[in-house]
C-alpha cells in the first residue's frame, strides 16, 4: 500500500526499507506476483469486488524497496535518518557468507547500504547509474559464476534425462559433455533424496557413452562404463513397476549400457552377462531388452529369443 502512494509516503516507508529482512523478502514478491495469474490454469476467475486485473493495476506490482533507495540519497532528515538504521541493523546482522544472495538478509542490507552512498553512483547515458563498490562487485561476480554453475547443471541434467528414453534426443556431443560432467564419480549409496538422482544420472551417463559416444570416447571411457554397469546390475528394483520407461529404473539403464557394449565390442562375457540378466527376478532385462531392441535385432536377433527362453524357465 505505501509503495502503491509513492511519493506521499516516502517519509512512512523509512522504517520498512531500513530492514534487511523486508529488503530481501519484498525483492521475491515481483516474480511471485507474476506467478499468480498462472495459479488459475485456463480456469474461470471467481467473480469478487477485486480481480486479479485489479491487483495487477496497482503501483506496487512495478516497484519494489529496492527501487525506491535511490529517492533516499538526499542529504535531508529522512534520507539520513534512513541511513542511520538501515546501517545499525546491518550493524546488528553482521557479515555475510560469501555464498549469501539477494535473498539473504545480510547481504541485500549491505547492498541497500551502498546504494545510498551517492559516491556509488555515476554517470551513465541517460542520468545515473549505481555502481557497485569493489568487495561488493567481486561478490556479485562470484554470485553470478555459481548461478552459471548451476544453470549448466540444470541443463546437462535435463538433456540427459530426456535422451535416456528418447535416442532421438542423444547424440555424441550431449555423450560428451555427460561423461565429462560426470567427472568419474561412481554411483553409491551418497544419495539423499529417494530417486537416487546423482547415481540415476551417472548410469544414465554410461548408456548414453555406449549407445551414443564416438569410437574415441568409448575407447577412453569404457573402463569406467563398466565399472557403473557393475554398480547400477547390484541394486534390484520392484518387479511390478513400470516395465515401459528406462528413467531412475538403474539396473535398466546398466543392463541397456551393456546392451550397447556387446553391440559395439561384440564380448561373448557381455552376451552371456545379458542372458544371465534375462533371469533377474525383479525383471529389469524387460524395460532394457526393449529399449534396445533394434540393436539386438541388427546385432544378432537370436540374444532376444535366448533371453526369452531363460526369462520363462527362471519362472517356473
């Protein structure tokens, strides 16, 4: 509402903007304010004194605290009062951590400090600009590194995820940059969460090095291939899942790796490893047998007949 009666409340919004805590919360509230209009999914807005259309007239939904710090810079009372408790609070936070973002109290205090030195601002074209002082550049530069990071990450994750059931999303490239994001690391029991997502990416790795990767990357790669095959071929999975899809099922994924391993190698000790598998009681051979199926039928059709043979005698 204060910032919805800018600038009448410039004086009011002294005590809200001097508090790192509210600095750093009402900097999230633009994009989850424009989340909201999509919490209705194609669904018919119910009828009310105030619609989301309203809402989204207000001058609020434009500004932040953040926006307003330049209209502080003033060497009047409220623009010294406000420095006076903004740089006590920030005082009373402490330093921050040199991970901490926008979102964290003790470093958007700082930030909301710097802004309202006027010897941090200079000419830019058009008027002028906040520039950042030394430290603080050197952190927000570290910041952005880490999001990169992140970003690279979430990326290579995700492409790895949709090649693993659609070959048509692989190729020799992603191949490569999975197994060098992967850095050797090994599956284990390491993971927290209850997909098992490190390890389900790293067997996913190894498939796609042998369905996808070139002679030079296999040839460079294939002992750890096999290393991961060996992890992913120890843990057994719920015989009643799904029985269709290759995702976080990691004893499928190994066994579709091996798969391409006697494609590519043509191992008598990778074929009978297959047959062997064709046996397992919690059925992995059936999701991988039929992601693979066109390799094993132009490699040699008689794999699958075998397999099929040993998978209705293990039954018995």
């Amino acid at each position: 509402m204060l910032l919805s009666h800018w600038p009448t409340t410039r004086d009011a919004l002294v005590p809200f903007i001097a508090n790192p805590h509210l600095i750093a919360a009402d900097r999230q509230r633009a994009s989850v304010e424009t989340m909201i209009g999509g919490l209705l999914m194609g669904q018919k807005e119910p009828t009310g004194r105030v619609q989301l259309a309203d809402l989204a007239k207000r001058p609020s939904r434009g500004v932040t605290f953040e926006h307003a710090i330049p209209y502080y810079l003033a060497d009047d009372e409220t623009g010294r009062g406000l420095r006076t408790l903004l740089a006590k609070a920030v005082e009373d936070i402490g330093p921050y951590e040199d991970d901490a973002s926008f979102g964290d109290p003790a470093f958007m205090g700082c930030y909301a400090l710097n802004m309202l030195e006027r010897s941090h601002w200079v000419e830019v074209e058009g008027g002028r600009g906040y520039q950042s002082p030394p430290a603080e550049a050197e952190h927000l530069e570290r910041l952005e590194a880490l999001r990169q990071v992140r970003l690279h990450s979430t990326e290579i994750e995700a492409r790895i995820q949709l090649a693993t059931n659609d070959p048509s999303k692989g190729s020799p490239e992603l191949a490569h940059d999975a197994v060098e994001y992967a850095v050797g690391d090994l599956p284990d029991d390491s993971d927290t969460d209850h997909l098992k997502a490190r390890s389900t990416r790293l067997i996913a790795t190894a498939m796609l090095v042998a369905r996808d990767g070139d002679d030079a990357l296999l040839e460079a790669h294939e002992s750890w291939v096999r290393t991961v095959i060996g992890r992913a071929l120890e843990e057994e999975v719920d015989p009643y899942g799904s029985s269709e899809s290759l995702a976080f099922n990691r004893p499928a994924q190994g066994l579709c790796a091996l798969i391409h391993l006697w494609r590519r190698r043509g191992l008598a000790a990778d074929r009978d490893q297959l047959l062997r598998a064709a046996a397992r009681k919690d059925r992995t051979a059936v999701p991988a047998f039929a992601a693979a199926l066109a390799s094993i039928n132009a490699t040699d059709p008689r794999l699958l007949k075998a397999a099929i043979r040993i998978a209705f005698a293990s039954c018995r």
